[in-house]
C-alpha cells in the first residue's frame, strides 16, 4: 500500500480495508529499510490478500482502537 497522508501508527491501532477490520499493529520492521517499512499485523488466522478481498485501490485506514468503557460501578479493583 501507499500512505497519502501522514500520521502516526502505534502498536494496538486497528487496520481496516474497506472499513472491514482485518486486525491489529503488532510491531514495525525495518529490515528493508531505506526502501520501505513493514507494519507489522496481528490477526486471528492468517488470510491471503485475495481471501481478505484485497485488491488495488481498496483503502486501508489505521485507526486508534474503540475502547469500551466499563459500566458505572464496575471498575476494576486497583490493587495496592
């Protein structure tokens, strides 16, 4: 893929294609850099591109993973 626009991408953050998840950052690799960087992708199985319906010009977005509150009066013990 190619990134248009710039921004940061952190470990956690969620991949989409198409606005499909396809899983999460799991890392960075920089073995061929300078020519490119590699991101890293944790995903439940793993699937072929073609099994994910990629294809060019579909788009991809990172995105900050939606964190679920936790209902009022059920929070976690802090343990001190």
């Amino acid at each position: 893929m190619e990134i248009g626009c710039a921004g940061v991408i952190d470990r956690g953050d969620e991949v989409r294609a198409d606005w499909d998840l396809v899983g999460t950052v799991l890392g960075f690799d920089a073995c061929h850099f300078p020519n490119h960087y590699n991101i890293l992708i944790s995903v439940p199985e793993p699937l072929t591109g073609p099994q994910l319906g990629l294809a060019p010009e579909v788009e991809v977005r990172f995105g900050q993973r939606v964190q679920v509150p936790h209902p009022p009066g059920n929070h976690p013990t802090p343990r001190g």
